[in-house]
C-alpha cells in the first residue's frame, strides 16, 4: 500500500467546497476522471453509515464514514468491493490483500479561501493510475466550487 497525498487551493469558502464536493450532482461531476461513463454513490455521508461509490458498470467501493466534521474533514474506511452483480465483497483474497483502506478530506481556511488536502491509501498497483486522475478531478472540482462562490 501506498499513502498518496493531494492538495488544491480553492478560491470559496470550506462550506462551498464541502457542499460541492459532497452533494450528488456535483460529485458526479468532479470524479468524472475516474470514470467517464459517470460516477455515483448510494448511502450517508453522515459518521457510522455504509456508502457504496459507484461506477457506471455498477461495480465500486464498499465503504464506511469513519469520521465526518462537516466543512473539515471525513474519513472514508473503503472495506470491500461491490461486484458487476451488486453484491458486497468484503471476503474475498483480493479484497482482504487491501482493506481496510481510508481516504481522507481535510478542508483548512487559508487566505480567503480553502486548501483540501486529500490522502489515500492505495494498492501499489493502482498508484499510478490515481496520480493520473486525482489532479485531473481536483481541477474539475475546483472550477466547480469557484463557479458556485462566483469567483
């Protein structure tokens, strides 16, 4: 595994940047890199609940919030996998290899705005594919969050 780190400053407040990062309709639109056909999920970003983050074939990440302090910072355990059928896979040799896996969201004021610092743990062999598609969702974010605080 290997713990990846990624920061943007964005020019809107944390509220705009949680908001925009969270809400449906604009996570679908920002983690649009990862997956082209269109990403989703299903479930609470509220502390404790079950999340399942989605790919347009249906299959995704079985997770739980570990930690969610609204406009600061939510951590996101990822303990399984969810199939081409929709099953849950938590058992599995290749699932048991990784998980428990967490990405983490930190949101911090800084000059008028706000800096995300995003850290993930990853499978070694999906480090170079995140490296790729991070800074290109952090971008799309970005414009998104700045569009929406009108600057």
């Amino acid at each position: 595994m290997k713990l990846l780190t990624y920061t943007t400053t964005i020019r809107a407040p944390r509220e705009v940047v949680w908001n925009t990062m969270l809400e449906r309709p604009t996570y679908e639109q920002w983690t649009q890199p990862f997956d082209p056909g269109g990403s989703t999920y299903e479930g609470s970003w509220d502390e404790g609940c079950t999340i399942r983050f989605l790919s347009s074939t249906g299959e995704g990440m079985l997770s739980v919030i570990a930690r969610n302090q609204p406009h600061e910072f939510v951590s996101i355990k990822h303990i399984g996998m969810v199939t081409a059928d929709g099953q849950d896979d938590t058992e599995s040799e290749t699932v048991k290899a990784w998980a428990p896996a967490f990405e983490n969201y930190r949101l911090e004021a800084v000059g008028g705005g706000t800096r995300l610092t995003i850290t993930l743990e990853a499978a070694d062999a999906w480090a170079e594919m995140m490296d790729a598609m991070w800074p290109q969702a952090l971008v799309r974010l970005r414009g998104l969050c700045e569009a929406q605080a009108g600057g």
